[in-house]
C-alpha cells in the first residue's frame, strides 16, 4: 500500500515590508543602557574573583587609570563592591586611595617631564581646556591646597592634577595633596555601600545596577 504523501511543514516567513515603508531596525540600547550593562559586566567579574590573590591589584588598576581614562565607572565600582562585600569596605576603600595616590604621582611625573606637549599628544583621553581653565586661578592661587580640597569631591580632580604639573608642582607634592583629600570621600562611599545601601539605591541608576548583580549572583550557572 502505497504511503500517504503530506506536505512538509515549512517555517513561517518573515513578512515583507509594505511598499514604501523602511525595513524594521531591531531596537538599540540607550547609551545610559548600555554603560549600565558594561558596569554590571564588569562590577560580576570582579565580585567572582573578590578572594582571589589578584583581586585587590585588578581592582587598583582603575583608580590607577582614572587620570586618563575618565570614562571608567570607578564610583560605581566602589560602592557596588562594598555593597556586595560589607565586611571587606575597608580594604576596598584603602586600595582605592593607594591607587589614587599612585595615579597622581605618575600623571603629574609625566606632565612635568613632557610638559604641554603630553597633552597635545592624547588629547583624547587629557582633561579638556575648558576643565584646566576652571582650575587654573584656584591652583595658581592656593597651589597644593586647591588640589587637595578638591581632592575632598567624590570624584578624581584629574585636571587639577594636570594643571598642577604644568604650574611646576613637584610630583611628590601632587600625591600628598591626593592624599590628603582622597580618603575621606572614598571611605565615605565605601561605608555607605557597604553599611547604609538603601541610601545609595535611592539612585536609580545605582539600584538598576546592584538589582541586576545581585541577580545575576544568584541565578543558575
């Protein structure tokens, strides 16, 4: 008996676009979105290698790197670690400074040396003109003093940093001024993320990131 033949199933097409009308772009991630994820990538890596040997000198490299390459997530960074790991916001705070510190000696040891022609050289990544005209008259003025009070902002005064080098601050100078307004912002940061984070989720892009770690930390695989 001969078997009954029956079409074979195919998958549905696509349907095509109407005449006139644009093919349909699958939707692209905001840049806010985007620079969330990325942080949220990288704050999982390193919350995965937090008791490794390794973790604490992979964590300065971006303080370190704050000089010059301001678009890292470093506030994001320390209170998102201290969050995840209350019991260690101290050490985390301390490798912070240390790297800050460090940053700045080296910037400014090479800012002094090249001088302007440095900043001519990657001026992609240098603080803007208009960044080292709004310092200028402070540290003109008040040399070390300024950069160590701005030192006290949450975030790294790279171009007070700069400037200083350009005016003829000696680079040892430089790292004494960071540390002496760097630990106070950082510690409070890392206290606050690791005693108090209902505060910090008070942002609500600080909360989209921790929510979608904590997550993460928890699921399968």
């Amino acid at each position: 008996m001969a078997e009954a033949l029956t079409p074979a199933a195919t998958p549905a097409a696509t349907p095509a676009p109407a005449p006139g009308q644009a093919p349909q772009e699958p939707p692209q991630e905001s840049p806010e979105k985007s620079g969330s994820t990325r942080t949220v990538r990288l704050l999982l890596r390193l919350d995965r290698a937090a008791h490794r040997r390794w973790f604490l000198p992979t964590l300065a490299v971006f303080p370190l790197s704050d000089y010059v390459l301001p678009v890292l997530p470093n506030q994001m960074l320390l209170v998102g670690l201290s969050a995840l790991h209350p019991r260690r916001w101290l050490t985390i705070a301390l490798t912070f400074v240390t790297a800050s510190v460090l940053g700045a000696f080296l910037t400014a040891t090479a800012v002094h040396a090249a001088g302007p022609w440095l900043l001519e050289t990657v001026g992609s990544i240098a603080p803007g003109r208009a960044e080292l005209r709004e310092v200028a008259g402070l540290v003109e003025s008040y040399g070390g003093w300024a950069l160590a009070a701005l030192a006290l902002l949450p975030w790294t005064p790279r171009a007070a940093v700069v400037m200083c080098a350009l005016v003829g601050i000696p680079p040892w100078t430089v790292a004494l001024a960071i540390l002496a307004g760097r630990p106070l912002p950082v510690a409070l940061l890392a206290l606050t993320g690791a005693k108090s984070p209902g505060l910090l989720r008070r942002s609500r892009r600080i909360d989209r990131v921790l929510a979608e770690v904590e997550a993460r930390r928890v699921g399968p695989g």
